[in-house]
C-alpha cells in the first residue's frame, strides 16, 4: 500500500497537429429554470438592494459574466412541460399566478420571455429556449416562434411589438420539450408517441422560421430502463428533422454518509462514465445515420449535467422561490466537474453543446442571499474551463499510475485534456489528480512545436475532499494563481498534489 503523500510520475505527450476535434464554443452553456430560486432571487431579484432597475443585480451579473456562458437553456426542465409562455408576457400586473406543479411550488410569470431576452443579451449568450411538449400543443410552439422570431404584419409578432420590442429576437436553438422518457414528466410519452409528436413540432416550428436548429429529448440518465432503446428508437423516428439530440445526466457520491460505504476513489474517476455516456449515444446517432441513409450529422447536445445527489427533495410547498435543491458543493465535487469539462473536449467531435444546471442558488455555482453571494467550489473549474480552452481539442497522450475504483476497476490517476487555438497560438492544459492521497510529478512535452512561454498556472486543491465554500468563508476553496513552471526544450515538469485541478496556459508565436 503507497504511504500518504508519497509522490510518483507521470507523463504527458501533447501535439497540436494531433486533434481531436475543433471545441464547440457552446459547450460553455448554462440553464436557467423557473425551479427553487434560480429565477426568483437569483438572476431576478428587485426586491434586493443590490437590483438594478431591472431586477438584476449587478453582482451576480458579474459572477455570471465571469463564466463565458455562450448559450443558455431556459424556461426548463420539467418545469417547461406545464408551462404556458403567452403568461409571461405583457402587462406584469396582468400576468397570472399559477401552480408550477413540477416543483410544487407559485410561479408569478413576472419574469417571462422578454425578461429573458433581455438577461440573455446582458450576458452575451446564446439563448436556448425549451418548448412545451407535455401539456403544451405543437400549434403553442409554432406560436411561439412566430412571436419569438417573425418579423410584425402576423398575430404574434404584432403582439411582441406591443409588449415592447418590434425587431424578432432570432432565436436559432430550441429543445423539442424535455426528458419526455420519464414517468415523472408532465404529459409523459413513450419513445414513439414522443419522436412523432417531436417530428410535428419541428416541421411547423420549422415552417414558422426555416433558420432555427431543433434539439430532440434523449434519455434523462443512464438508470432509466428504457436506455438506449430510447435514444435509438427516437433518433431514427426524427432524425432528418433534428439537428441536436440531448442527454442528461447527474452525477453524486451519495454514499459518503456512511463511513463503511463511502466510495471517493469510483467518483473521482466518474468521467469514465461521462466517456462512456458520450459514446453510446453517438453510436446510437451513426446508427441512425445509417439506417436512415442520412447525409446530415447531429451533435450531441448535453444540456443537463451536474453534481447532485444531497439535496434532492424538490417539493416547494406551493410557495414563490421555495429553498430547494440547493446543493453545497465540495472539493470532489470540483475535481469531478472538471473532469466532466475534460469530457467534453475529448468528445469534441461529437458533443456540441453543453449547459451546466444550474446557474444560480438551484444546484447551482453560484449562491445568493438579499445582500450578497458566494462563489462554490465548481464556480472555479467552470471558470478556467470556459476562458482558457478554444480552437482545437488536443489528442492527449497520458501515461500515469492507476489506482483499483470498486466501479470502474484500474483507473489512471490522472485526467488530462489540452487545447490549442491556431488563430491565436494560445493553449491550455487541465490536469486533474485524482487521488486522495498520493502527490504525482508530471513531465508535460510538447512534441512537434514547443510554445514561447508558459503565460500563467493555477491550482486548486486540499486535503479534506468534502471541504466546501459558505457566506462565513467564501474561500474556503478556491483557485490560486501558482508560478508556471520552468519550460526547457518543450518541457515542464511539475508536482500536483493529491486531490487537485492545475491549469496551465502557454503561448506558441504562430497557429
């Protein structure tokens, strides 16, 4: 048995002509959903001191701002599958109060869809907007792309006008309603009635705005019976009308109560799972390809992902912005999202799109009260990710020590992924320890050409794995700026201790 602290050696080989895939900027999306306070209290909140004359408030703008959100996911979830759209609109004194009944909690439509919009243009993201395919018609979709994204001289574009903005928002992505396989679903269907209501949906919304990409519900997660049957069935039933097909999944160490049981070694190696997620639902996309004699490709569009698993009750007891599922996040939990990051660059070539849920208070990197936030411990991973990996992804050739996992077997302790922007020269690496206990010196070449420079280094890290962030100390655990190590000849080498995540950038002169 390897003593506590001991170190051991590893190495990474990274050549920018050898790529995987060009890096979908929209993999950096975020999800926002009128669930718990993510909405109410989170991104809107006039009543704070702190709101501007919007109701947003600045703070957790900047917060916001910080993470590069390029797309974001809204009204839902499963809150979307009851929701109608027309209450969000208007007058906000004439907007109806209703029952949300997929978190049992008031929804007061005072934030609706041209709050959104103007939220999302504050951020400079992508709007994504989800329409209803429980209790919602496919006529209420084709009506809301009118009003979304037709030019005035119609019913409800001339109604967006009234409501305050003449020119079409142009949305261009839109999820044909959400996670339909599940019993728990609003208006839940099974893969046949769902792929064929999807189909309707998209040919009217299509014939509203020939412009715009549609997304089709894959499985929620990787438990649910009817994977990947679902997928296969609902991919070849809509396939020439989809441009997207979305997974779910969340991800927890939900023993960790119980000493005996206790498995951080199998949940620091999740992105296993994540790899394997990505590929079976790409293989289930070339599948459908094939037998539909397809020329087109559908991207895989990940847009429900997340640590979650303590706070899982979700019943609001018919109150406005009820506090639930606010997840406190840990030092694993944010070594596992940045090994998910790392998934999807190296799944590159087939994941497009990707929306951490979600973005405030409701599992969530972000927590607010009326006077302030904090940042959790996934804010810092999100962050780096999303500023620091563009261009290409890099193929990654890592040789390092494996560790036995009770759920995966032998397991390299150390993930890697790397990136390398062309236009720009810049690169980044992101390398994450997984081990608990044992430090690895990293030997990092550069095989074809070697940069100019390391520009800067990171690292988070600590010794106790369920360290977490609060109000009382924010910075509990957080990202420190480290010194860049020494480059000789296309060469670094660098010790990251046990449970940590290092990013390193560098500079090439030239693409």
């Amino acid at each position: 048995m390897t003593t506590a602290h001991s170190t051991r050696t590893a190495t990474v080989a990274l050549n920018t002509q050898r790529i995987v895939s060009d890096i979908s900027p929209l993999i950096f999306g975020g999800f926002a959903e009128h669930m718990g306070r993510c909405i109410y209290e989170g991104i809107y909140d006039p009543k704070s001191p702190l709101a501007d004359e919007r109701g947003f408030r600045p703070d957790v703008m900047q917060a916001l701002k910080a993470l590069n959100y390029r797309i974001m996911r809204y009204p839902g979830g499963n809150f979307v599958s009851g929701y109608r759209w027309t209450d969000g609109i208007g007058p906000k004194a004439d907007r109806p109060r209703r029952r949300a009944l997929a978190w049992r909690s008031i929804e007061t439509n005072q934030f609706g869809p041209h709050e959104f919009m103007e939220f999302a243009e504050e951020l400079k993201t992508e709007p994504m907007w989800a329409v209803n395919l429980g209790t919602g018609s496919i006529q209420d979709a084709a009506d809301l792309v009118e009003y979304m994204n037709l030019p005035t001289g119609t019913h409800f574009s001339d109604l967006r006008a009234k409501n305050g903005h003449k020119d079409p928002y142009g949305v261009k992505y839109w999820c044909l309603g959400n996670e339909m396989d599940g019993p728990w679903q609003i208006g839940h269907l099974d893969a046949v009635a769902y792929a064929d209501k999807a189909v309707e949906a998209a040919k009217l919304m299509r014939w509203m705005d020939p412009t715009i990409k549609t997304i089709a519900c894959g499985s929620s997660n990787t438990a649910m019976p009817t994977f990947p049957e679902w997928d296969r069935v609902v991919l070849e039933r809509t396939y020439d009308h989809i441009d997207y097909f979305s997974m779910h999944y969340y991800v927890g160490n939900p023993n960790m109560n119980s000493k005996e049981a206790v498995d951080t070694d199998s949940y620091l190696a999740s992105s296993v799972h994540f790899d394997e997620h990505a590929e079976t639902v790409a293989a289930a996309i070339r599948l459908a390809k094939a037998h539909t004699r397809s020329r087109k490709d559908v991207g895989l569009c990940w847009d429900e992902w997340n640590v979650w698993y303590r706070e899982v009750g979700g019943d609001g007891n018919w109150e406005e912005a009820p506090h639930i599922l606010e997840e406190v996040y840990t030092l694993e939990d944010a070594l596992v999202v940045a090994q998910w990051l790392s998934t999807f660059l190296r799944k590159a070539d087939i994941v497009r799109i990707a929306c951490i849920a979600q973005i405030v208070n409701v599992i969530a990197p972000i927590m607010t009260r009326a006077d302030g936030l904090f940042l959790q411990t996934i804010y810092h991973p999100l962050m780096m990710f999303s500023q620091h990996a563009a261009g290409n992804s890099l193929d990654v050739l890592v040789r390092a020590p494996t560790h036995e996992t009770r759920k995966f077997g032998e397991v390299s302790l150390l993930d890697v992924t790397a990136s390398h922007d062309p236009a720009t020269g810049k690169g980044a690496a992101f390398l994450v320890n997984r081990s608990q206990t044992e430090a690895l010196e990293v030997t990092v070449k550069w095989e074809d050409v070697a940069p100019d420079a390391l520009t800067q280094a990171w690292q988070m890290t600590g010794r106790d794995p369920m360290a977490t962030n609060s109000f009382e100390q924010p910075e509990a655990v957080t990202i420190h700026t480290i010194n860049p190590p020494a480059l000789n000849a296309g060469t670094v080498t660098l010790t990251l201790p046990p449970l940590s995540f290092t990013v390193l950038t560098s500079q090439h002169t030239s693409g």
